[in-house]
C-alpha cells in the first residue's frame, strides 16, 4: 500500500495565508485529502476537539482559523497526517493524537530529516516514535548491547523492539530473533494443559506473535519460524545457550526471577544484542520481591554498553483511554 500511494499520490502542499490569521493548505490530490479527513470528516473532527481549534473543508483545501501560532501546530500537524498517510495507506485515531504530540511537532514533522533514524522501516509498515521516551528507547535498541525498559501497558515496549529486531534480520545484520516470556501465569497448571509441549506455551507467548503479523505477513513469519530464523520459547528453554548473532527479547521480565534474569543477560554472545522488557506494575509472582526486574535497572543501568529506559503513563500509544487508566492506578498506589 505503502509504495502504491507514493507513486499514485500527488504529496505537494501549498499553503495560502490570508487576512484574519486565517491559513489554507491546500492539496494537489483529492485522495490524498480524503485519506486525512477520514470518513465523514472525522479524522478533521478529532483533530478539531484535540486543538480546541476552528477546522474547516473547503473544497480541496483545509482551512485554518485560528491564532497564528495554533494554525501552525495544525498546519504541522496535518503535514504529518499526510506523512502517515503515504506511509501506511491508512490513518488511525492514535495517528490524530500524535500529530500534535509536541515531540512529533518539533521533531517528526519540522525537522524530519534529522529524524529519519527513529523510523522503523517493515514490509507491512513504517513505525514512528509516538514519544521522546520511544524515541530514545529506538536510538538504544540500535546502539546498545543491551537495553532494559520497564514501564506501563501501551507504550510500544514489545513492538518497537520486534520491529527493530525483525528489520535487523531482513538486512542480514542478525541470523535469528529470539522472543522469550517467563510462563509464570502456567505454574502447577502447565501439565494439564492440552497438546505438546509448545501448544501449553502458545498462549503466554501470544503477544509476541500478535506483533510479529503486524509487522509481516502471516505466511512469511510461519517460515521463518518453521526454519529457526525466529524462535518464541518460555524463558526456562534459555539456560545453558549461548547466543551468537542474535536478538534476543525477554517479554514480561516483571515476573522473572533476579536469578533468571541474570541468566537471560549472560546468555549474551557475539554480534547480539538482548532486550529487558517488562511492566513493575503487574508482577504476577506469588511474592513480588522476588521479581529481578527493577534490580536489573540498578545493578547493571552505570554500565556504557547497557541502556536503562523508564517509560510513564504519557508514553501510553494505545487507546487514550489506556493512558489515564494507568495514571489513575499508579496515583492510587502512591497514597
């Protein structure tokens, strides 16, 4: 989709401004428009009750009246809108939200061949930072032999680093992806389990597989698995290996163990780089000091090689609604 609307799609922009700090950016291509309006203007709407600003259609144009420094936070954020769109082919509501996300402003948009860097590049899509906290965390996946990050739900964790990880294998810079999770929530109840052994384990590891498909296609993964370039395994299947050219992923690092933790970083070989990942907030174990997760951060975090990324409840990308829940509930702790 992505190159059918780059070479299909007219991307110019022109920008009129006029009396009344009124502002037109008017477009060259009427579906280049239609695409970020979104049905029934609604992507227009959203972008209006975000900006608390006056956005109109007129024509194939879009027309600002506002301030004139609002209009330009509009303005920017519309040109990203159009970046997404050729991108992607498609707009989502998360994509409104980050157009006028200040770091997108400033950065993405304004600067964004200074930022090229931070785009992760996949056969089904290209993945932008949402956050100078996602951006970050990216620069650290590519430079660093080891990154652990811990935050709440949403905020790209995972994803970001299977997409780092997969575009490193499709450029040979790696021989195979390992994404692992600790099978906590199994415990005692394993066994009974239905199926082998890796139809018991499936359903902890989904996650990491719901990401991999929405990074390529279904066929593709399959193959790749099928032939050992990636490997999902419950974390207990990773002692006594060495990892050489790889890029290894601990999932859920919350409910390991400081011990196992250790033994997943010392798994570490040539030409590979490990990623600790996990949530404080959700320890699963029976009793939650036993999780190595926040150790990890403060044993290893003075080392150069090791980079140490803290995400917050602002970081959140998913459903908006996500954000203010895990604000909620974190406040709540802190009484």
């Amino acid at each position: 989709m992505k190159n059918f609307a780059k070479s299909k799609i007219n991307p110019d922009l022109k920008y009129v401004y006029s009396e009344n700090n009124a502002l037109s950016i008017v477009f060259q291509s009427n579906e280049l428009l239609l695409g970020v309006l979104g049905e029934f203007n609604n992507n227009l709407k959203e972008l209006e009750k975000i900006t608390n600003s006056s956005i109109y259609s007129r024509g194939n144009s879009i027309l600002l009246k506002n301030t004139p420094e609002k209009n330009e936070i509009i303005k920017n954020a519309i040109k990203f809108l159009v970046d997404q769109f050729l991108n992607n082919g498609t707009l989502e509501k998360k994509d409104i939200e980050s157009s006028v996300n200040k770091f997108m402003i400033d950065q993405k948009v304004t600067n964004k061949s200074r930022n090229v860097e931070y785009i992760i590049k996949t056969p089904k899509k290209s993945v932008i930072p949402r956050s100078e906290k996602q951006k970050n965390y990216i620069s650290a996946l590519k430079e660093s032999d080891i990154v652990i990050s811990a935050g709440p739900a949403g905020t790209g964790k995972t994803f970001l680093a299977v997409a780092v990880a997969l575009t490193m294998l499709l450029d040979k810079r790696i021989e195979r992806i390992i994404l692992s999770r600790p099978a906590v929530e199994a415990g005692e109840r394993l066994g009974f389990l239905p199926g082998d052994m890796r139809e018991k384990v499936d359903p902890y590891l989904r996650p990491l597989y719901d990401s991999l498909y929405d990074l390529l296609d279904f066929e593709k993964i399959q193959k790749k698995i099928e032939v050992g370039d990636i490997e999902i395994a419950p974390l207990a299947f990773m002692r006594g290996r060495t990892l050489k050219n790889s890029f290894a992923i601990l999932d859920e690092a919350q409910n390991a163990t400081d011990t196992q933790i250790k033994m997943f970083l010392t798994r570490i070989g040539e030409n590979s780089k490990i990623v600790i990942n996990g949530d404080p907030s959700q320890i699963d174990l029976p009793n939650k000091k036993m999780s190595g997760l926040n150790r990890s951060k403060k044993l290893l975090g003075h080392l150069k090689e090791i980079s140490v990324v803290d995400f917050d409840h602002i970081d959140v990308v998913r459903h908006p609604l996500v954000s203010k829940i895990v604000k909620a509930y974190s406040e709540k702790n802190s009484d």
